[in-house]
C-alpha cells in the first residue's frame, strides 16, 4: 500500500440539533462539532503514520478503511464542492464535521477552504485519535463526540498496560453501538434524517440480545495491540462495509482484491431472494411470480447508511424454452442504470423493483443533493424483515416451455447518472455491482 500522505496527491484538490444554526454572518455553526473557533488545536494530535511506529497492525488496517478513505474520496469531494458553491461556502463545515473532526474543530475548515490548503492532521479524516481521545458522547448523530486531546488513549482493553507514550484507559463507551451513531446518524441542517443505521439498530432483535456494531463491523481476533505486547482479545479495524473504494491507487491490487471479498461476503449474507409460482400453466396464460427479498441482519435495515446515493434493485429475467428472453425488469439499460425491460412498466409488471430510499424536494420531484431534499422516502427492510413483490408474467409471446425465471438482489454504491451528474465520469467504468442473492424456478407451459 502506498504511504497514506503519498495517496492524497492522486485526485485534483479542488475545491440546536446537530445541524447547526447561523450567525449574524450567515455561517453555520455549532459549538460541539462546527465551532466558530477552535476548541482543540490541531499540533495536540498524533497523525496515524506516528501511532503506526508501535502499532503496526491496527494502522495497516485503518489505512485501507473507509475512515482512512473519509477526506479524499472524489465523491465526498464532488458534493462538498457543490455545498460550498451553493451556499458560497458558509455550510463547509456541515459535511466535514464528521469526515474530519479533528480538523473542523480544530479551525482547519474555514467558508471557502481548499482541500489542497488543508493540514496533514485534517486529510486523514477519520484518524486514531478521533475515536481514541473521545471521552463522552453528547449526541448520537452529527459528530455527537467530545474530544479530549490531553487526555488519556480510549479504547477497549481492560487494564491496559503502562507506556511511556501515552496513559491509556479502558473506555466502556467505545465497545457500544451509541459510539458509532455519533458520527454514523446523520440529520441534514433542516433535520432531515439522512443516515440512521443508528436509529434502526435500537428497535432491531440485535440490539434487545445485547448485539453492538462492533461485533459484526470491527470482529475480534487474538493478536498484539502493541509489538511485543500480550496477547489480547483485539478488533479489527478495516470496518468493511458496501463498497470497494472509487479511487484508483487508494489500495494496491491485492488489497482491492481482499476488501472485495469481504465486501461479497458480508452483502453475500445481508439477504435472501426466493421465488413462489405455479409449477404449471397452459400456453398463453400469465404466470403469477411471488418474490420476497428477505433481511438477513439482525441489526439494521437493508439497505442503510446512505441509502438515498446506494442502489439495490431485483433484477427478474424469465426465458422460454429455447432461451429466449421474454420478460425482464431491473436489467442495465444503455445508460448503465436498472431501468431496462422486456414485457414490464405495467401497474401488474412494473419496471423497477428497487430497495433503498429517495430524496424529493418540495414539488415531490426526486433530488440527488441532501440540503435540497424535504422528504426521505424509504423502501428499506427492517431488520430480520421481508419485502414481497407480485408479478404478473405474460406467456402469450411464446409456446416452448419450460419457462424459466430468475431472480438477482443487486447492489451498487453509487448509480452511474449520479456519478456523472457530479462530473465524475472518469470513475463510472470502476463501478461494481455485487449479487447480493439469487434464485431460480422453472415453469412447464402445458396445451392452451
């Protein structure tokens, strides 16, 4: 992998509840996460390659995790140049509040800043001690966390051994699904709740059998915390989450490969899709099809996070039986988009079959940029939930049997349009789609 501080050269570097209030100058602000000033300083923090000098294992982890990923994914960067031009860079500092904490409290984000200007500390976004000097949590949801840069290193080995580098501490708070929410729950400026796996995991059967997120996105192993250290009950510190990194250069080819296959595996187990039909009809009559999407995680809705920028949608192909396709939805159309289809866009085979959620603006027209949006309309499972969709298949394009149908949960980080409306066309051709799950039945077509 290349140094972190090597890797930030690889993409042009341009450009009361949490949300934050304005002041007289028309900039938002909020005392915890978006001081006017600021309320630590930005030399009190050790920069990740420094803890990686004793802690060479968790660094290579965070390296190639999305917190490492926070400040130089061009995405994030397209929708912060847009913010900033929109709102003549009085709201810089709503989106990097979380995505580099240390750097927005510390005065580092400034209306109108450069990515290019910022400090070392700043870029590596979501660094060690952005979690490990928190020491309470006011708010669980936009940057909710109290950092205390003189404090004690935060985590969760209990009794953690002497150094002379730091005084360490055990931290209840950092083993707890609440520690995440602060920064993972996300409400707009208007309070629009955007990202909320937070919010689903308290009403979820994980969280009533004690379940953090922890457990499933940060698993334990038994290592060293330190060279030369105990050995311990450790976590993981890559948080695979949906997605490969956009980026080109951000992993090496072996490490894009790896996190690829944990990202399989981990969508691999988020679902399940079965099909229910008639084993039988007669040539020419319509074959009922019941699909159900069933959410396999016990935690958090599928999809969640920032489900209005992810796209899941069932992908149903039935071919006859000479192969020929003649019924399809949730196929890529010549944009790259699911909005392909064959004998579908009717009120009994409608045309997309998508989960996930939208933003819609005031006249119910949908909006890709969050501060535009006044609804979030959701489709999403609920933890350990289902959704059933009904089809009405039309046959009377064909007379071989058997019919067979198929059935596909896709998932993509980012649709193709959005990515192209943000002028991010050069990164299209790196989006992958993963098979969440798939099945499969077969329909005899007997005399009409």
């Amino acid at each position: 992998m290349k140094p972190l501080r090597s890797i930030l050269t690889l993409i042009p570097l341009a450009c009361g509840d949490g949300g934050g209030s304005s002041g007289a100058d028309g900039a938002l602000f909020d005392a915890l996460s978006m001081p006017r000033t600021p309320t630590v300083a930005l030399d009190d923090f050790a920069s990740a390659e420094d803890c990686g000098v004793c802690h060479a294992t968790h660094y290579a982890e965070w390296v190639g995790s999305g917190h490492a990923y926070a400040m130089i994914d061009p995405v994030f960067r397209a929708f912060v140049a847009v913010r900033q031009e929109n709102y003549g860079g009085k709201q810089d500092k709503f989106c990097l509040q979380c995505h580099t904490p240390i750097g927005t409290r510390g005065g580092d984000i400034e209306p109108g800043f450069a990515f290019a200007d910022l400090q070392a500390i700043s870029l590596e976004g979501v660094t060690c001690e952005s979690c490990h000097k928190v020491a309470s949590l006011v708010r669980p949801y936009n940057s909710g966390h109290v950092l205390d840069p003189e404090g004690p290193m935060r985590g969760t080995i209990p009794a953690p051994q002497v150094s002379s580098f730091h005084e360490s501490q055990f931290s209840p708070l950092h083993g707890t699904a609440e520690f995440c929410a602060g920064c993972h729950d996300l409400r707009e400026v208007s309070g629009l709740e955007l990202e909320r796996p937070y919010a689903e995991w308290q009403k979820s059967p994980a969280a009533a059998a004690g379940v953090q997120c922890q457990d499933c996105h940060m698993p334990r192993y038994q290592g060293q915390a330190v060279a030369g250290g105990p050995t311990r009950t450790l976590h993981r510190h890559t948080w695979v989450g949906a997605g490969v990194p956009l980026l080109d250069g951000f992993l090496d080819p072996d490490e894009e490969a790896s996190l690829r296959a944990e990202v399989e595996r981990l969508l691999g187990s988020a679902a399940r899709v079965s099909i229910a039909t008639a084993p039988s009809v007669r040539a020419g009559d319509v074959v009922d099809l019941s699909i159900t999407v069933e959410n396999h995680i016990s935690a958090h809705n599928f999809p969640t996070g920032s489900t209005f920028n992810r796209q899941v949608w069932l992908e149903v192909v039935v071919r006859d039986g000479d192969g020929r396709v003649v019924f399809a939805t949730g196929t890529l159309d010549e944009r790259g988009e699911p909005g392909g289809s064959v004998g579908a866009g009717t009120a009994a085979a409608p045309g997309l079959l998508a989960l996930g959620s939208v933003l819609v603006d005031a006249r119910g027209e949908r909006v890709l940029f969050p501060w535009r949006a006044a609804r979030h309309v959701s489709n999403a499972i609920e933890p350990l939930g289902e959704r059933v969709f009904e089809l009405r298949v039309p046959t009377a394009s064909t007379d071989r049997g058997p019919l067979s149908v198929e059935a596909r949960v896709l998932f993509r980080a980012f649709s193709p349009t959005a990515l192209r409306a943000l002028g991010l066309d050069e990164y299209v051709a790196r989006l992958e789609i993963h098979e969440v799950s798939r099945s499969r039945a077969s329909v005899e077509l007997g005399a009409p």
